[in-house]
C-alpha cells in the first residue's frame, strides 16, 4: 500500500505576526506591544529629563547662544533687503550686526540706568514700607501664625534687602548680556552661515522635506513674533511712562522700561509690571492713584496683547493658553529670569523638532493649540 502524504494548502498555515503584534506569554518571554510603548515612553521622559538638567547645567552658554540665533533669525530680511538694493553681502551682513550690537548695548545701558533710579528711589520711601510691613505682621498674626514667620515674611520688605534681591535678577539678565563677546561673535558666525541656508534646505528637502518645513515655519513663528511684540512692547512702555508723569508716579521711566521687558512675558508679565506703580502710586496719590493706574495699565494691555498682537502675528505661534503659561514658568526654572523673556521661542523650537518635523506627531499640534484655519469643503 502506497501510502501519501497529505498536502497543506498554504492558506491554511498559521499567519505570523508582526514583530509589533507579537504579545507576550509565560513561555516565550516576547515583549508586547503595550510593554513597548511603556518603555518607550519612559525613555523619552528619562531623555527629556537629562536634556532639561544639561540645559540649566550650561545656561550660562545657551542663553547668550539661543539668544544669538533669534536675533539672527530677526534680522535675516533686513540684511536680505540691503542686499537687494545692491550693498555689498559683507558690508550688508556687518551692519545688521552692528545694528544689533547697539541696540543691545543700548537696552543694557537703559536697564542699569532704570536699576540705579530704582535704589536711590527705595530709601526715600522707607518709613511708608516699614508702616506696610507693621500692617502685614498685624494681619498675619491675627490669622494665627507665630512671630518667627511673621518676622520672616517682614524682614523681606526691608528696602536694602529689596535692592539686594532685584540687583540680583538684574544682575543675571545684566551678566548675559554683557557677555558680549560671545552675542557678538556667534552672531557674526551665524549672519556669515545664513547665506548658505538656502543652498542647504535645497538639498535636504528632497529626503527631508518636513523637517525642511517645520524648521521655515519656526523662523516665521519666531520672526513674527519677537518683531511684533518688540514694537507692541515699546508702544506699551512708551504709554505707560506717559500716563505715570501725568499721575506724578516717582520712577516713571523705571516701571515703563519694566512694562517693556514684562511684554515679552505671556500671561504674567501683565501682573509683575503693574505692581510697582501701584506701590508707589499710593505712596503719593492714595488709592485715587492707583485705581487710575490699575485702569490705565489694564486698557493698555487689553488693546496692545488682546486685540493688536493677535492680528499682526496671527496664527505664527499656536500655542495655547495653557501651554504658553506653563512654558514661561519652566523656562524660567530651567535657565533662569531669561527663559521666562525666552519661552515662546524655546517653546516652538521644541515643537518642531518633537512635533512638527515628524508627520506621524501632528496628531498632537490640536492637543497644544495648533489649531488648522482652514475649514474643510
């Protein structure tokens, strides 16, 4: 008897999973799906972790760096126009340099002078800090806490230890930008590499055109972005020292300068500026003074961060509310006062390497407010 083996239709074989699909079992020991997405997602928070500490490590380096690339992204049309206008590419990209340098020095000079006004203006009111200081004990020890802590929360009012704490976040700010040598020198290696961008995103954008893309979109984002709220800022502070002259407030040039610098601030920058005038304005106006500042300050920035600002840069940014305040605290923890002034641009930077240089991440751009304006047929 012949006997014949019987054939197996190939349909019929056991299909073999995916590598993905593989799940895991008591026997084979295979990594699931779940578990790797588990141990992926540790690995970037452990990665993210790591980068956050060298960052703050070397934030005496990155700021002055970062803060050479967006004023080189700023600036890069204007050097592109003078160019255009047929001035020479050296003479063009060494006056856009020149041009910032002076601006920086300027803002550096101006932000000492407001600091010096600042000190010899704390001590003339001394005895109306001390008779808010006797009024807060007062009101702390009524709500039952102990005299050490009040004596805690007191002893910080004192106009020389105020002087000393604003020195010292003026002097952070004051010390990264008068490292000079560095702003200047990779501003000037970054101007003489921009002429060669284009050539280089021409080659990358066959193989890598999204990363191409996001990185177009973050210059844009940028641009309009500190372009903007640097002239809004400027109008801002212009207004506000107006309004503090005609309301005799002392230091009016001082807390305009500080209402300039508090624009950069999202969300916050608003509530640090207008304490001082308040401070001061009731030192020698009453509560009459400071309800007219309380006015003032909130007309101005309602018109110039919720009407004005949103118009000119328009969807650049996307991000949410949300988002934007929580990025301005961790900045400001990572790289100190600085990243607070820099956490929009740090913000995007890291949107588009994680999000938008990946299309398999856009799920994501809704989640932290890139709403799309476009509306589907």
């Amino acid at each position: 008897m012949v006997w014949r083996r019987k054939r197996i239709r190939s349909d019929s074989a056991p299909a073999v999973a995916a590598p993905h699909e593989i799940l895991s079992t008591p026997r084979g020991g295979e990594v699931s799906a779940p578990s790797y997405r588990s141990a992926a997602i540790l690995a970037g928070l452990g990665g993210a972790t790591v980068t956050v500490f060298g960052i703050s490590a070397i934030q005496g380096f990155f700021a002055p760096v970062f803060l050479a690339l967006v004023l080189t992204i700023c600036v890069h049309p204007l050097r592109l126009k003078l160019e255009r206008h047929g001035i020479p590419q050296g003479v063009a990209t060494g006056t856009v340099i020149a041009a910032v340098f002076t601006l920086l020095a300027a803002f550096v000079v101006a932000l000492v002078m407001a600091f010096a006004q600042f000190a010899a203006l704390l001590p003339q009111y001394a005895s109306q800090i001390e008779e808010i200081g006797q009024s807060i004990a007062t009101m702390l020890a009524a709500i039952g806490l102990d005299q050490q802590q009040i004596q805690a929360v007191v002893s910080n009012l004192d106009p020389g230890r105020i002087v000393a704490v604003i020195g010292g976040v003026l002097g952070s700010v004051t010390g990264m930008t008068f490292a000079l040598v560095i702003i200047l020198t990779t501003l000037i290696l970054m101007a003489m590499d921009a002429t060669a961008i284009p050539m280089v995103f021409s080659k990358l954008t066959p193989d890598h055109s999204a990363m191409v893309e996001a990185l177009q979109s973050f210059a844009i984002g940028v641009r309009k972005y500190l372009v903007a709220t640097t002239g809004l800022g400027i109008a801002q502070g212009v207004l506000n020292w107006l309004a503090l002259l005609l309301l005799s407030v002392p230091g009016a040039f001082l807390w305009g300068l500080l209402a300039f610098l508090c624009s950069f601030i999202p969300n916050i920058g608003y509530f640090i500026a207008i304490v001082p005038p308040l401070v001061f304005g009731f030192f020698v106006g009453g509560w009459g003074t400071v309800v007219a500042v309380v006015v003032i300050y909130g007309v101005i920035n309602l018109v110039v961060q919720s009407i004005v600002q949103p118009r000119i840069v328009g969807n650049a940014v996307a991000l949410s509310q949300t988002v934007t305040f929580v990025s301005v605290l961790f900045w400001a923890v990572v790289i100190g006062p600085i990243g607070a002034i820099l956490a929009v641009p740090l913000t995007l930077l890291v949107r588009t390497v994680l999000i938008d240089s990946d299309p398999a991440a856009q799920w994501w751009r809704p989640i932290i407010g890139g709403f799309s304006q476009k509306r589907d047929p």
